[in-house]
C-alpha cells in the first residue's frame, strides 16, 4: 500500500470538505497521492476559499472545465481527466459526492481498468429528475470499492444486486471535516458581520436546479422565506447560479441578507449558531444533524432520509404555506431531538483509510 499511488478528483464545492479529511488519513499512513481539480467550481468563493479553510493541497492538476451545459461540462472533464490517468497511471482513483466530475472522474478510469472508489456512495432520492441522482446511480454502478455513510445506503446498493464485497460501511467524512473545523468556525463569531447573535437568525440557502431554474417556483420559495423573514433575520449566502435567477426574476427579496457564497468556517460557524436552517442543499442536511439545528429542507425527497428519521431534518417542499407554518412550529420550540447517526463520529476517514489498506 505505501508504493501505491492514489488519485483523489475534486470538482466543485461539496467535493472539498469531503476530501480532505481523506487525503490527512492517507498521509498519516504514508501514502503517496496526488489530487486533481477537475475546475467545475471556479469563483474563488466557490474553491479557493475551501483550500485555505480546510488546509488542503493545492491541486496537482488542473484541469479548468469551467460551466456548460451537462453534456459539455462530462465530456470535457472526461477528456481533460483520460489524459491525467494515461500520464499519471494511479494505482487508484478516489470521487467523492455526487456531482458531474464524480461520475465523468469514474467512468474514465472504468474504461482504463484502473480501480476507483466511490466515497459517500448508495445515497438515493430515487428521483431521476435530479443530474445528481444520475450520477450516483451510474457511479456506483462502475466503482469498485463503496464506502458508504450510513446502513441506509449499503441496503440501497445491495437492492441493486452489488456484489456485498464491494460495499464498506465506513461512515460520514463529511461530519470528520465538521468535527476538526467547528470551533474554529465559531470562534471566528461570522454572525457577528452581520449584526446577529447566536441563536438570533435563520440560515437560508438554495441552489438545486428545480428550485432555482423555474422562476414560478424560485418566486414561490423566495416568497415563503420573506414571511419568515417576518419573524426572525434571515441570511442567504446565494449560489452564483442562484444569484443570477434572482436577478433575472426581477425582484430582490424583500428583507432578506442577501450575502455572496460564504468560506467553510463562516458557513459552518454560522450554521453552528442559527436557531433554524431553511436548505435545498443536502450535506447541509447531514450538518444541522450533528449540530442540532432544526432544518427544513425544501425539497420533496432526500437521499439522506437518515436525516429525518434520526436527526433535526423535515421534509417541507416548497409549497409557502407549509414552509412558513413549519418555521413557525420550530420558532415556537417545536423542534425534534436529533441522535448522532453510527459513524458520524469524526472517524470516517480512517475507516476509509483502513477499507483502502485492505
Ligand atoms: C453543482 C452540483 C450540485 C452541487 C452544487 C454545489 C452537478 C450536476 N451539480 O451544482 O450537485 O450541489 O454544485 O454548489 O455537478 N457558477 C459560477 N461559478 C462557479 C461555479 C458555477 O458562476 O464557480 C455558475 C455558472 O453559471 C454555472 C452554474 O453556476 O453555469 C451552475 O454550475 P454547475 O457546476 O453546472 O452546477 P451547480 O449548480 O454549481
């Protein structure tokens, strides 16, 4: 294992908080690794930012993909990514998550016969009408090694017919990168910048496609928010993506902080404080959880039901009336008590480590 070389790909900003908790497992061990930027997310609030915060390399590779449609955007990645795996010739490929260069990264190095792992694999929403439902699905299909976070998905991926040597139960590495940077994310008091105290604020994000992309339903949603913005601040670090559908809606939200996207720590001492989440976002989902932070997830299905059935997380949609009577509920102390789901214990990557050992 210690001649081994390893390849981790990293695309865009989910990617980021997962991976390193990987890479500093490895490196205790000694192994000799290599990561690439596959270049999806660019704004430096989108990455940058992300490497300074959570202490990671700077990339090997850059492969600089930038936006485009799906199509453009895979291919892209695919051929940027044939001509690192044919010049580097890892010993393994590690993709994380669930975004378009987790399944470009994987299906190359499938055709290169060159072994890949899948870390967060078997997560389903069993909704095909989400990119990132596609790309899990096919990923997993074509990965060699599933490291899953929680039972739910190794049940997933066995329903599927994999093969039960393939799966590993190694835990949630998302919630490693929380416990090694929370404090540090609070100490830093972000609310502070904009005129808040803990426990004094809603968080509110938004960024999924069929939220984003429709304005009937983006003008619906926004307009629940400024109910709820009736009753306690709402903050709203916005996607680029999401920031341009507001702009071409027309109309500001009336009330709201519209802020740009937010750093790791920030975010993570801002979520750590707020009396309520409101999210389409799903590793937010995993985070408020642990934290114990009521969230409403304005969706209608999760890959992370694991969420809801142990932790602080509900399903609302994104109807207004439901979204504004379950803030209210949750202002007014009707809030869930959340248990820790096995594994989400800051461990996962050595686990992962240990399964790669193997
Ligand atoms: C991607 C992931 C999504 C993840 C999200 C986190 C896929 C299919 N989707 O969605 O699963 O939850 O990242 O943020 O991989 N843009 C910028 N600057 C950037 C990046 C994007 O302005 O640095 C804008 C561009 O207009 C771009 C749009 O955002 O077209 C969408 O970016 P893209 O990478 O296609 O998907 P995300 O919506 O970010």
């Amino acid at each position: 294992m210690l001649a081994m070389k390893v390849l981790h790909v990293v695309g865009a900003r989910p990617n980021f908080m997962k991976i390193a908790p990987v890479m500093r497992a490895l490196d205790r061990r000694g192994v000799h690794q290599e990561l690439v930027h596959t270049g999806q997310h660019y704004d430096p609030s989108m990455s940058d930012v992300f490497f300074a915060d959570l202490g990671l390399p700077r990339p090997d590779l850059h492969l600089g993909v930038g936006s485009g449609s799906h199509a453009e955007q895979t291919a892209r990645i695919m051929l940027g990514f044939e001509k690192v795996l044919s010049e580097r010739r890892p010993d393994l490929v590690v993709v994380v998550g669930d975004v378009n260069s987790t399944l470009a990264c994987a299906l190359v190095a499938a055709k290169m016969h060159i072994p890949c792992a899948h870390v967060e694999a078997g997560l389903r929403s069993f909704d095909m009408t989400m990119p990132e439902e596609i790309n899990r699905v096919l990923t997993d299909r074509i990965c060699d090694l599933l490291l899953t976070p929680s039972e739910d998905a190794d049940e997933n991926l066995l329903r599927e017919g994999t093969p039960p040597e393939r799966i590993r139960l190694v835990g949630n590495v998302l919630i490693d990168a929380l416990a090694a940077h929370v404090d540090r994310g609070r100490a830093r008091e972000p609310w502070r910048v904009y005129g808040q105290k803990p426990g004094g604020y809603a968080l509110f994000t938004l960024h999924r496609p069929s939220n984003v992309d429709d304005p009937a339903v983006l003008s619906r949603v926004l307009g629940a928010i400024e109910e709820v913005q009736r009753e306690i601040p709402v903050l709203f670090p916005a996607h680029p993506r999401t920031r341009k559908a507001i702009e071409a809606l027309g109309r500001t939200p009336r009330g709201l902080l519209l802020l740009p996207p937010l750093g790791y720590l920030d975010f993570l001492g801002l979520t750590s404080a707020a009396r309520l989440v409101l999210t389409d976002s799903g590793g937010l989902q995993e985070e408020t959880t642990v934290l114990g932070v009521p969230c409403l997830t304005l969706r209608e299905n999760t890959e992370r039901p694991i969420t809801v059935s142990c932790g602080t997380n509900e399903l609302v949609g994104t109807d207004p009336q439901r979204i504004v009577a379950a803030a209210r509920a949750v202002l007014e102390g009707r809030v869930k008590t959340p248990r820790t789901p096995r594994f989400w214990d800051g461990r996962a990557a050595e686990r992962i480590a240990d399964a790669l050992f193997r």
